[in-house]
C-alpha cells in the first residue's frame, strides 16, 4: 500500500494534474536545500517526502484563474 494514498491527496487538491506538478516542484526544491517541514518523513525519496507535504496540509498551492475563468466574471 501506498502512503499517502491517492485519495486521502485528491482531498486536498482539485486535481491529480495539479497533485503531480505541486509535488513535483516541491521534490526540486527538497533537492536543492533538503529543508523538509516534516520531522520523520516516511519516504526516503524526495516525491514521497513531498506528498507527505501536501498529505500533513503543510504544502498547498495558489490557485491562478486562467484566461477563460477570468472572462466568466
């Protein structure tokens, strides 16, 4: 079984597309300075470390209306 599983991280954000590119950023920035917020991560790897992240609500993200959302209002 993975941890965190799928849907206890689609809670938390509105899309895998958006899941994937959060966690994605935020492996890139462990990689380069190692500063995770979590204090015993259970993932040795830096994505895993990342989910958890986002998983604890220690990682989110802003929400950028596109072109066509700003159009609707």
């Amino acid at each position: 079984m993975l941890y965190p599983s799928i849907d206890s991280l689609m809670q938390r954000l509105d899309s895998k597309y958006t899941l994937v590119t959060v966690a994605a950023k935020r492996a890139r920035q462990l990689q380069m300075h190692n500063d995770t917020t979590i204090q015993r991560p259970v993932s040795h790897k830096l994505v895993g470390c990342a989910l958890e992240e986002i998983n604890s609500e220690q990682l989110t993200y802003m929400h950028v209306p596109s072109k066509d959302e700003n159009e609707e209002r």
